[in-house]
C-alpha cells in the first residue's frame, strides 16, 4: 500500500482504490449513489479538453467529475496494476 | 409484510441494528403510525436523515419526538463507528452485493475496447472534442432554426390567411358586431397563431434534444464544455440552450429540462434571453441601415457580442447573490455507453413537450393579446394609436427613455409592443410614421381554392425546408440574405426621430430589455412567477442603465 492521496491529483491511466470521502453530506451522499464507497476501485480515463471534468471508470461504468470534486474522494495509488 | 421482505433483510452490524430496533419498538409505544411504510425501513431512512422522509414525518404526531431520537441514535453511531450512518449501511449494502456478485458472476476481460471506446476517443478529444461540439451545435441550430422557418412561416400564413378569412365569414353570417369581429379576428385568432406559429420550431428542437440525449452525446456535450461554462457558474449542459437562444428564446428555456439541478435551469433560463433571438435582428438591420449604412454590419456584430459579454456578467452576479451554487450543481455525471435513440421515445418526447408549451405557455400569450388588443381599442372608436389607452400608456412611459435619447411617446409605444414580440418594434414604428401599412389585397377565396393554397403552402415549405436542409452539409451562407430589404421611408422617418447616438442607445435596449411575453411565459410555466418576474425586471433594470451608460457616455465624448 502506497500512501494516501486525493483522487483528482492522479493522472489517467492510474488506478486507486478509494479510502475515504470527505465533503459535505449531501455530496457524499450522491457519491454513494453513484457507487463511489470506500474499498472500491477507481481508474482515471481522460481528462476533459479542458483538463476539467476528468472521467473515471468505476464499478463497469464511466463517471465524470469536477476536479474540486473529486478532490474529496481519498485514495491509494494501485501499483503494478495492468493500467 | 412482503414475501421478499420476509425472507431477506441485510444485516447492518450490531451496533445499527440495536438502533434500529430501539425505533421500531418506539414506533410500537408511541402507536406511531407510519402509513405505507415498512417500520425496519423507515427507521433505517431516519437513521440515515433522509430528508424526504424527515419531512413526511415531522408531519405525523408524535414525528418530532421520533426524529429527535432517530438524531440522538445516528450521533451515537457516529461517534461510535466514526462515519455517518448513511455512508455506513452504503457500505453494508455495496458489501453484500458485492458478495453476491462475486459468487454468482464471472466479469469478461474488461480490456476489450468498445464502441463506444472508440467514439468517445474522438469526441471528448483533447484537441478534437471541442471542433467536434460546435459542429455538432453547428447543425443542430441550423436545423432547429433554419429548416423549422419554412413551416413556421406556413402556419403563420394558414392562420392569417385561410383561418382569419373563414372566422370572418362566419362571423359576417351570424352579423357579428364589429367589435366582436375585430376581437376574435385580431385578438384571439392573432394570439393563437403567436403561439402555434412555436409549434414547428418546438417540434423540430425536441427531435434533436431527444436524440442528442437518447444517443449519450449530450452528457458527453456537458463533459467537454462544463469547464468552459463554469466560469459564468453555469453547468455543462447550459450550453446547448444557450446556443438555441440566438434563435429563439422561447424553446431555449425548454431546452434547460436536459439540466438536473433546478439552480442550473433557472440561471440558465434567466441568461437565455440575453443571447441575441432572431426576432431582433429586424430591428438592428433596419436601424443598422438607416443610421451606420456600411458598418451596419459591425453594429449588429456589437450586439450580439455585447448580449453574450452581459450574460456572462449577470452569471457571475447571480451566482453570488441569489443563486449560489448548491450540491444539487456538483458535478457528478454518468457517460452512457451509446446507444441508437428508440423512435417511439423520441416522438413521445417531442409531443408532450410541445403539447405542454401550447397549454401552458399559450395562455400567457393569449392573454396578453388580448389585453394589447383592450389597450389599442378603448376608449370605444378611437381612430388613432396616439388617442387610445395605448397611447396614453405609452405617453406615460416615454420620459422614462428621455434620459436614454429616445422619449417620444413612438418611441415608448413601440417598445411597448415589443413585449409581445420583438420584431414588432420594427413594424409598430413603420404604423406609426408611416400610417397603415396598405390593406393586405385580400381577393376573396373560396374555402376550397385555400384549402388547396394551404396544401400548397405545405409542399413549398416542405421543399424549401429540403433545401435548407442540403445546404447545411457544405455549411455556406450562415448571414442573413434579405438585409438590403430596406425600408427608405422609414430609414428617413427614424432619422428625424434619432441620432445615430440615440439610434445606438436604442438598439442597446432593445437587445437587453424585458424578454417577449412568450419568453416569460416559458420562464413561468418552468420555474413559476416570481422567476418570471425576476426575469422582466432585471434585464429591463439592465436594459436601461446599459442605455443610459451609452447615450451619457457618448453625449461626454461629445459624440451626440
């Protein structure tokens, strides 16, 4: 296990598994919805033209979210994964 | 209590349980009734401080003795187990389905690129995603505008024409009184077709809404330009309304149903307007030509720009003041794997979209037609605009623009009309100055000869739609072709009336000012009155100091 870091400073390609989601309760709450929930794991996929939103592959879908979002999903880096 | 609910129920820990079972057995005590609910669920719900559910239940005796416990339990919780509760039966949940996944489902490599890989790939681009978007918007307007305007000018024609013609006829029959004749022909019939005349444009809009939404682009729409929106505090999916807003407003304001969070729609909704419609390109084109002849162009350019320039400062506004942004705008967004829109779908979504406008929207706009009609008939028998309630109205009002360099009650009667429609400005001065434009040389038809002028009228329409159509494709000719259609004797008129200082103070009003009644109805039926309300008078309030800021100004710069 690699140490801990939020989710909107990876790059594409990495892979993390979630460890903690801050923020207020009503965005955790729509996280959650979303299957965003700790233990799972994220894979950065693209970032917008812009470089904001980024695009996420979680659960066998694909999610978007803001930077200043995704700032509050804690994460670790997956090493050696095939991403 | 259900068959599945009896022989299933995930266990929460312990720790939740306990409280779970403290509620229920309070539930029991307290004889608190909980209507359709099941108890187990409803004390998970209270637990997790659902908000539906508080509010339903602060509304059942005994509710707020319940909640308050349900509060003391989850604190508790929290202390003990250090997360909320509802993150903390997510957890329980995700865990057991998780569980049954493992066992029951072997996932397929997951390396294996799709389709929709593939689009997404060059959609969402880094360099191409953006070229891509506007081409996409590109079409999508020029269809949406363009290949609708055939039609609408068709069914303006039918209603106009033919339809007028025969309500006449019948009236003549039943020898209806004169008043009910120009009632019926000029309020009623001129106040329907002011709101069927959005049928085709609506229709048309809806098609492409449904299949951009049903396909998956427009999440993808929303990915590639919420960067870009953001700035104003708007969503990714502004945008698209937006753009339909050069157009028309009115079907614009619809478009914001594509955007969840109910902030986003309405800040949208009160930006849209500010984006230049067609309607008042007529007014800039001839007061273009009358006072700036050869850099017309230039000045119309500068109104458009200056109506995107002032929605951007209005959306930093808003976003400060009353509408900050809340978690309903964060920016949480499912791209879709593509799919091919379901036809059936994409009709019922443009038909209840439509027959929902003409319902709710129509009688705003019926209505005001027929008070515009009240104001330029009474007092009983007036013969000219100058003497009738209008008249007064607009006398009254006009001192209020003198500080703008337009204050003649002209001035103030045909901004008054441009209320029910922009475009109107433009014929209302030409009544004004000029007298009646000549009677329309109506020879009468038979019903049989319109009807098959109103077929007719179809398959041109059609056809000219067709072309419209083909010429997108090469994406030629975007300006507008009739703009030397104009008008000397009113170019002549205007130039008694105007400077060119106040020629441009005027144009600047009548880009920002009050959006049309059809716009407010829209706004209305959206977002209820007050919005509708906000909507008139802000930008009327920007309207002016924008006007004034512009005349002053240029007075200073010793350019009036």
């Amino acid at each position: 296990m690699s140490e801990s870091t939020q989710l909107h400073l990876l790059k594409p390609g990495q892979k993390a598994t979630i460890t903690r989601i801050n923020g207020e309760s009503a965005l955790r709450r729509r996280f959650v919805e979303m299957g965003i929930v700790k233990g799972e794991t994220i894979l950065i996929e693209r970032n917008a033209p812009m470089g904001d939103p980024v695009e996420y592959f979680i659960k066998g879908y694909h999610l978007a979210l803001r930077k200043e979002e995704a700032a509050q999903i804690e994460v670790t880096l997956q090493r050696g994964a095939n991403g | 209590m259900n068959l599945v609910q009896s022989l299933f129920r995930l266990d929460y820990g312990g720790k939740i349980e306990r409280e779970i079972a403290r509620l229920i057995s309070m539930f029991d005590e307290m004889k608190f009734d909980v209507g359709r609910y099941p108890q187990r669920w409803l004390a998970i719900k209270l637990l997790e401080a659902d908000a539906d559910i508080l509010e339903r239940v602060r509304n059942i005796p005994n509710g707020e003795k319940i909640i308050a416990s349900a509060q003391q339990g989850a604190e508790k919780l929290k202390s003990m187990l250090g997360d909320d509760v509802d993150l903390l039966t997510a957890d329980r949940r995700y865990g057991y389905i998780n569980g049954v996944v493992r066992q029951s489902f072997h996932r397929p490599k997951l390396d294996r690129i799709t389709l929709t890989d593939r689009i997404d790939d060059i959609v969402t681009h880094k360099w191409l995603g953006l070229p891509v978007f506007f081409a996409v918007m590109y079409i999508v307007f020029r269809l949406v505008i363009d290949v609708s305007s055939p039609f609408l000018d068709w069914t303006d024609a039918v209603i106009n024409g033919p339809l007028a013609h025969w309500f006449s006829l019948l009236l003549d029959l039943a020898a209806a009184p004169a008043w009910i004749h120009s009632l019926v022909v000029e309020a009623v019939i001129g106040g329907v077709g002011g709101v069927l005349v959005f049928v085709p444009g609506l229709l048309i809009l809806y098609f492409f809404l449904a299949l951009l939404e049903d396909s998956g682009y427009m999440s993808r729409a929303a990915f590639v330009m919420d960067r870009f929106m953001r700035v104003v505090g708007l969503h990714g999916k502004s945008f698209i309304p937006m753009i339909l807003g050069f157009g028309c407003a009115v079907p614009a304001v619809y478009a914001t149903r594509t955007i969840a969070s109910r902030r986003d729609r309405i800040l949208t909704a009160l930006l849209v307007p500010l984006m230049s419609c067609s309607a008042r390109l007529p007014v800039y084109v001839v007061f273009g030509l009358a006072f700036f002849g050869a850099r017309a162009g230039t000045v119309i350019w500068a109104m458009y720009a200056l109506g995107i320039v002032v929605a951007m400062v209005a959306g930093m506004v808003f976003t400060r003041t009353i509408l900050k942004p809340d978690v309903s705008s964060a920016f949480v967004l499912e791209l879709p794997p593509y799919r091919q829109p379901a036809l059936k779908s994409v009709l019922i979504h443009m038909w209840e979209n439509t027959r929902e406008f003409v319902r709710k929207a129509g009688t705003t706009i019926l209505f005001a037609s027929l008070v515009m009609w009240l104001l330029l008939n009474l007092p009983w028998g007036v013969e000219n605009q100058r003497d009738s309630y209008f008249g007064k109205v607009s006398g009254v009002i006009a001192p209020v623009f003198t500080p703008l360099g337009f204050g003649g009650w002209e001035t103030g009667g045909a901004l008054v009309t441009g209320f029910m429609a922009k475009e109107i400005v433009v014929s209302t001065m030409s009544q004004i100055y000029l007298g009646d434009e000549e009677a329309q040389a109506s020879e009468p038809k038979t019903i049989g000869e319109d009807l098959i002028g109103i077929g007719q009228g179809f398959m041109d329409a059609t056809v000219r739609s067709g072309r419209i159509l083909l010429s997108i494709i090469p994406g030629v000719n975007l300006m507008v072709e009739d703009a030397q259609g104009e008008d000397t004797a009113l170019s002549l008129a205007l130039q008694k009336q105007f400077t060119p200082l106040s020629a441009m103070a005027f144009l600047v009003f009548v880009l920002l000012y009050v959006p049309c009644v059809a716009t407010l109805g829209a706004i209305k039926h959206e977002f209820g009155m007050s919005w509708a309300v906000t909507s008139a008078v802000y930008q009327t309030a920007v309207a002016w100091v924008a006007a004034f800021v512009v005349y002053q100004g240029g007075r200073l710069l010793g350019l009036g």
